[in-house]
C-alpha cells in the first residue's frame, strides 16, 4: 500500500526517501583545482562530470552538502536542454 506524504509540512517530498550516497569530505586545508563549483544539486553534478570528464580537476562545495537545498524541493523535472548547454556557461 502507497505511503501517504504530507505535502504541506515544509519539507521536502524527495527527502523521505533514500537518496544516492555521494562521498564528502570537510574541507580543512587549501586545495589546488582547475575549477571550483559552488552548489552541489543537481545542476552542479552535471557540469563536474561533464568538466573532470574533459579533464579538469574540479572541486564542488555547498553549505549545506550534496542534494540538500533546491534540487531535493523541486518537483523533479529535469529539462533535456536549456537555452545554454551548462557546459558552455562554466
């Protein structure tokens, strides 16, 4: 039987559910990159693999940790394209 979700407690909908274990580390010391990200939702996982694919070193940081702000409290559609491919905006 489907589990009944409250949709109007202010918490996201996603976060009830298990989510990806994505490997962290606090950063405690100066780092050396090719590129920095600020946000680790959704679209910022998309450009660090598109950018360490091509070959730079890339570090990805958040306040909050990986899928904890916006991309866990949206409705989770991800457009095939905006007008800007990510890729070409970093």
């Amino acid at each position: 039987m489907p589990r009944k979700l409250d949709l109007r407690s202010g918490t996201p909908v996603w976060s009830v559910y298990r989510s990806p274990s994505v490997p962290v580390e606090r950063l405690t010391r100066d780092v050396k990159a090719d590129i920095l990200i600020v946000g680790m939702g959704i679209s910022g996982a998309m450009m660090a693999k598109a950018l360490t694919r091509d070959g730079h070193s890339v570090v990805c940081i958040d306040r909050r940790g990986p899928l904890k702000g916006s991309t866990a409290a949206t409705t989770a559609l991800v457009q095939f394209e905006i007008d800007q491919p990510l890729t070409r905006l970093s």
